[in-house]
C-alpha cells in the first residue's frame, strides 16, 4: 500500500446544472396559428361547408354523372372500409365457431384430431381476419391514392390551361 493521498475532486460548477440547461435552451416560440392554406398535407378532400342540402346534392349529380368527371370514391371509402370490417367480422366468428364446433365434434372418435383443428382455428382465423383488414385498408387506401393523383393531375391541367 501506498503512502499518496487521492487528488481532490474537481471544483463544482459556479451554477446548478438546472439552471445552466435552462439558460442553454431558448423558451419555445409560440406556435403559429393554424393555416388552412399553408397545411402540407392538404389532399384536396372536401370539408362539409355550406348547406347540407348542397353537400347532399353534389353527392348525387356525382353519383350519375356519366362523363365521370366526379369521382365519389373517397366521399364513401370509409363507408367501404366499414363494411369490409363488418364483413369481416362476421367471417372471423362464423369460422372460428364452426371450427372449435367441428374439433369438438371429433372427440368421441379421434381427441388428437378435434384438438388439432381446434388450436388451427383458435390461431389461423385470427391471422387470417388480421391480414384480412390489412388487405383491405391497403386496397381502399390505393384507390383513393389513385383518386387523388387523378384529382390533382386535372387541377394542375385546369390551372396550366389558366395560364
């Protein structure tokens, strides 16, 4: 063992570290005010402005326009996802009680196989109802992506025209 004595800690700071951070960082500006017009992610879908009246007949001359200069699509994408869900929902619990149904139905003469095509349902139709939904939120979100390029793509043609 030695005789040397262990150096002396370093001197603290002259002010606490809470106050040190808080004199590093500004104070965070005030948010600006939310501007319609500035939103980057302005898709261009309509808002319900005006009369319901006028909302409800836009939506029908759309409806049977047969120039399809009106598309309708994203006006009733989330009704389409609604239903598909619902759909979906209904296949996930026919299937599921039909499948532990039908396992039960094999104990009397094979258990193996009534447990195995129970613990299938119990795990396939679940996955199965999940890629489901997957799939079907992919599609509506493609057609509406599509709807919106298209939509765009004619307003950019109607403003060149303008020019």
């Amino acid at each position: 063992m030695s005789d040397q004595t262990p150096p002396p800690p370093p001197p603290l700071p002259r002010t606490p570290a809470e106050e040190a951070a808080r004199a590093a960082v500004p104070a965070p500006a005030a948010a600006p005010a939310y501007d319609p017009a500035t939103d980057p992610d302005d898709t261009g879908v309509p808002t319900l402005a005006g009369d319901v009246d006028d909302i409800g007949r836009g939506f029908f001359r759309a409806l049977f326009d047969l120039s399809f200069k009106t598309f309708i699509t994203r006006r009733l994408a989330s009704v389409f996802y609604l239903a598909g869900l619902v759909v979906i929902a209904i296949g996930f619990v026919v299937y599921l009680v039909s499948g532990i149904t039908g396992g039960v139905r094999f104990f009397p003469g094979n258990v193996g196989a009534g447990i195995s095509l129970i613990v299938a349902t119990v795990i396939l139709v679940p996955l199965f109802a999940f890629l489901a939904v997957v799939v079907l939120r992919f599609v509506i979100e493609s057609v509406v992506a599509l709807i919106a390029i298209a939509e765009n793509t004619q307003q950019t043609a109607d403003n060149t025209e303008k020019s």
